[in-house]
C-alpha cells in the first residue's frame, strides 16, 4: 500500500500548485484527477480556453469592424470557427501536458481516478477500468473545486442551453445567444459570440452587472457593453426555457412584479454562478459536513479534522484560479511546518472583455457602508496618450485611499489592458503604499500605465494631464 506524507485530491489550479510546492520541499506527494487530465476547471473548461476564445474573437472583431479600417488596414476577413477552436484545443492539451510535466519533475506520484476519502489518513483512488488503489498519507488536502450552479425550471442540455463548458464550443455562431446572469462568464463568453456575430441579450435577476464590483466602473462598462450592442434585461427573473432542435424559448418576468416576456433565441448560456464539488467524497466518513451551499469552511486551510485540509473553490473565498494556487502554497507551506498564508483583501479580480475590468481591495460601496473615510482620485483613458492614439479610450482608473494615512484601500478600472496593469497596485498594496507613493514613481511614457499614476495623483489633487 503507497504512503504518502500528502494526498492532494484535485487536479486543479489548487490541487497542482499545492503538489508542486510539496514536491519542492521534499515531502511524497500523490495528486489524484478523476477526469483524465490535470489543470482542472481553470485549464480545461473556464480561465484558458475562455482567453483562447476571447484573444481570437478580439482580432476577428477589430478585423471586421471599424477598428481596422480606421487604422488603414483593409481586409476581408472570413471566419474559420472550426480552426478557431482547434487551436484553443491544441493550447489547452499543451497547457496539460505541462503540468503533467511538472509532476514528474517535483516527484508527484499522478493517480488517475476519482478519489475517495475513507476515513482519516486513507483515499480510495477508483481508475476508469473500476480497478481500486488505497492510499496512506499523513494529510490529504481536498482540491475538488467547483461546478455550474443549476437554474430550477431549466435544463442543462449543452445543445441549445448550455452551462459555460457547452458555450466553449457551440457548433456555430448563435443568431441569438440568450445568457442568464450578468457576471463573469456571462460578459466573457457573451463577449466572445457578440464579436463573432451573434445578437446577446443578457438577462440578469439584479438591477445592475457583476455584482460586488464598484458600482461606478460596473455601470460604466455596461454602458460600454451596450454601446458593443450588447442588450440587457435587468431585474428580471426568469422562469423557464424550453428547448427544441431550432432553439430556446425562454420565459422571463420583472423580479419587482409585472407582465412575463418570452424571449426565442437559438442558444441559451446559463452562468448564474458555481457551487463546491463534494460529490463522492466521502467526506461523512471523517464527519465532514459542507454547509447549505455546499462548502467545506476552513481555519487556514484546516477542515476541523486532523490531517484533512482544504482549498480552493470547494472552500469559502473568491472562486479564482489564482487565490486557489496562493491557499495551495500557503497549505502545503503550513503542512511542512511553515508560515503559509493568504492575504485575503488584495485579491485581484479580472473580467478579460475588451476593454477589460479590474479592480482589488474595497469597493466605494465597501467603504461607505463600513464608514471609513477615503479619498478618490481618477483618471480617464481618453486623456491617456497611450491609449488615445490607439483608439482605445473608453474607461477610467480609479484609487481609493485612506482619508488620513493614504494608505491604498482599492483600485478598480475598466479600460485597456487593466487585467495586466492591476498587479502595479497588487504590489503597491502589499507593501503598505500610500497613493502618494504611486503618484511619485516614474511610469514609463507612452504607456497605459501612466493612467495608473494619474490617478493616484489625482488622489492629492495634483493630476498632471487631466
Ligand atoms: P478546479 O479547477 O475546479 O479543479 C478541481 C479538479 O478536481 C477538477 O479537475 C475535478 O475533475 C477534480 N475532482 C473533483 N472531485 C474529484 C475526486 N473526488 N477525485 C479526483 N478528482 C476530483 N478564474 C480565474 O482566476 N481567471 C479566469 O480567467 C477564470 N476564467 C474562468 C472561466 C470559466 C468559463 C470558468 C468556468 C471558470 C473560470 N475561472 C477563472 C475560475 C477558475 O477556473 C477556478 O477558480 C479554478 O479552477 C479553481 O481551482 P480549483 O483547483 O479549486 O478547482
Ligand atoms: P457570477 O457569480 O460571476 O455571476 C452570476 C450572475 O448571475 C450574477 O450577476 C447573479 O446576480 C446572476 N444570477 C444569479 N441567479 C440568477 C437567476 N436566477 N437569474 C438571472 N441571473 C441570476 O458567476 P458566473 O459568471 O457563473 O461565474 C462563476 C465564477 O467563475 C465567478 O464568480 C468567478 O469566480 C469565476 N470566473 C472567473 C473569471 C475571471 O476571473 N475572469 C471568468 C469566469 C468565471
């Protein structure tokens, strides 16, 4: 029987991240993926295949519409969508097969199967053929990640109503693509067959998009999104949808009250959020009960059972493929015996549409309801020469700071290339910054980093170029 000082159940962006780290710091590692290949959600169905779509979509959009023309490039481009997602596939496969690479290379014993825990200190890998392997370890960390959360009144088929795996690879270009739910997936993925030429219309249950996001960059983007031709239905619920070979019919109503609308498209994307995934675990037999939404809590990573730990999208916090990895380093780290930890409030978040929106830390929202005294500075992207002579401004840069100590609070754009630039403030924030000591660091001329400055200038109201 194989011993192990850790079985990592997972192969996601937590799971791995967490195997490689034990490996690093010589502890016998074994990561267990039940679906064939590593990388998980992120690399298989949500963040990489979503940016292969994304990046090829962009280019095929600024090609076909005025972007190119404007700029003297006259071409006529024609949509190959097969080979589009072929070369998504071929990158995704790559992406796997490196970190199956990596397990070899930090001596990571890769078992394929679905993992069950049987007890404390035991797993019960069962491989595809049935054929059983027990595992022994001193801890297992549970890595098992998330699914889509299922709408009541409409079924999942991933033909015509499909969940954001099923939106990955529709056999063609929607006329009309319905998506459920203003968040992330559903402004990423919507933005991916918007600019092949689809017609989107997003319904979402809440007045307002992407929810928890500053109210004042959410409004702006969705401004820029129906300014793309994106449609919004807002505040509505919807209360079924029914599915024929030809397409959806799809029922809504106001969520204040008020008359039901039918709304026919060919495709329906249902993106209302994702829960833990426990199926199977066997998580009774260490007396392991999630809670209503189906989550495992943890203090630093431990489960409350000794030897048991947990990351990731199964346990509270954000469900990102990069807070995943830092719980996974931060477990292991605290598994051999080191300080691991998380800083929670400097979490960057991303929605990777053109333009991108980013924002870390609190929210003005977040401030005004704790009563905290701060500062605002902005900056616009249309007085940004980088992004004005690209024709790229649409957007804004926006710093909150501390009233008295002008500490960084939060930082949150929509504008170009922000998912990159964010990281400057990641940074600054986790040292403490002050937004005077962004405002005082030389930025490179012409970027759009220098936006970023601005703002922070504009934080003590000294903005040079607005
Ligand atoms: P997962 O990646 O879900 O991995 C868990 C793995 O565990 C899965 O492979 C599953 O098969 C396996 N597993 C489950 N149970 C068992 C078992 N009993 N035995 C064996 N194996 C098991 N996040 C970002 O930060 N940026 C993005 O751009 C981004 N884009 C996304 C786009 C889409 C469309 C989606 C759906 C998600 C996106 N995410 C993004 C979220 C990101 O994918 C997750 O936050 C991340 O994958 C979580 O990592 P994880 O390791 O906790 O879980
Ligand atoms: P989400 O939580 O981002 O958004 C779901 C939206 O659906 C919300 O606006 C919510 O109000 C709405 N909603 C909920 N119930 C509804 C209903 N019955 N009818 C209509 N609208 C309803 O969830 P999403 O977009 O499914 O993404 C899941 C998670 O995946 C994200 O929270 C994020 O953590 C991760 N993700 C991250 C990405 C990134 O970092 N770029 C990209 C894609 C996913």
């Amino acid at each position: 029987m194989a011993q192990y000082d850790v079985v990592i159940i997972g192969g996601g962006p937590g799971g791995y991240n967490a195997a490689i780290r034990a490996g690093q710091l010589g502890l016998k590692t074994a990561i267990v993926e039940g679906r064939g290949k590593l990388g998980g959600t992120c690399l298989n169905v949500g963040c990489m295949p979503s940016k292969a779509l994304l990046h090829a979509s962009e280019l095929y959009a600024a090609a076909t519409g005025p972007e190119f023309a404007k700029l003297g490039i006259e071409v006529k481009p024609k949509l190959n969508l097969a080979q589009m997602m072929a070369q998504k596939a071929e990158s995704v496969e790559a992406l796997t097969k490196g970190v199956e690479f990596l397990m070899k290379k930090n001596k990571v014993d890769y078992v394929k199967g679905w993992g069950r825990i049987d007890g404390v200190g035991k797993v019960v890998v069962k491989a595809e053929d049935g054929a059983e392997t027990v595992l022994e370890t001193k801890n297992i960390v549970i890595a098992t990640g998330s699914e889509p959360t299922p709408l009541p009144g409409v079924t999942i088929d991933n033909k015509r109503i499909v969940d954001s795996t099923g939106a990955l690879s529709l056999p063609e270009v929607p006329k009309h693509l319905v998506v459920v739910g203003a968040g992330v997936i559903g402004l990423e993925l919507g933005s991916v067959w918007k600019r092949l030429g689809a017609e989107v219309t997003v319904v979402e249950f809440l007045d307002r998009i992407l929810p928890g996001t500053d109210t004042e960059v959410a409004n702006a983007f969705q401004k820029i999104l129906t300014k793309q031709g994106f449609k919004f239905s807002l505040g509505a619920k919807v209360t079924g949808a029914t599915a024929s070979a030809k397409g959806v019919k799809l029922t809504h109503e106001p969520v204040a009250g008020g008359e039901a609308s039918t709304i026919e498209a060919d495709y329906v994307l249902v993106a209302i959020g994702r829960r833990p995934y426990t199926q199977g675990l066997g998580l009774e037999t260490v007396g392991i009960t999630p809670d209503k939404r189906g989550m495992i809590a943890n203090d630093h990573y431990k489960t409350g059972v000794d030897g048991v730990w947990v990351i990731g999208d199964v346990t509270s916090g954000p469900m990102l493929a990069h807070k995943a990895e830092d719980e996974a380093v931060a477990c292991i780290e605290l598994i051999a015996g080191k300080a691991g930890h998380v800083n929670y409030d400097i979490i960057p978040g991303v929605v990777y549409t053109s333009p991108e929106v980013a924002t870390v830390g609190k929210t003005e929202d977040d401030l005004k309801a704790a009563g905290v005294a701060y500062k605002v500075g902005k900056f616009p992207f249309l007085a940004n020469s980088r992004a004005k002579i690209n024709h790229e401004g649409d957007g804004f840069v926006k710093v909150l700071a501390d009233a008295k100590t002008d500490r960084i609070l939060g930082v949150h754009m929509v504008g170009p290339n922000v998912g990159d630039m964010i990281a400057e403030y990641c940074v600054a924030m986790e040292f403490g910054g002050a937004s005077e000591d962004v405002a005082r660091t030389c930025h490179p001329h012409p970027t759009r980093s220098e936006a970023l400055r601005q703002a922070a200038m504009g934080v003590e109201g000294w903005t040079m170029q607005a």
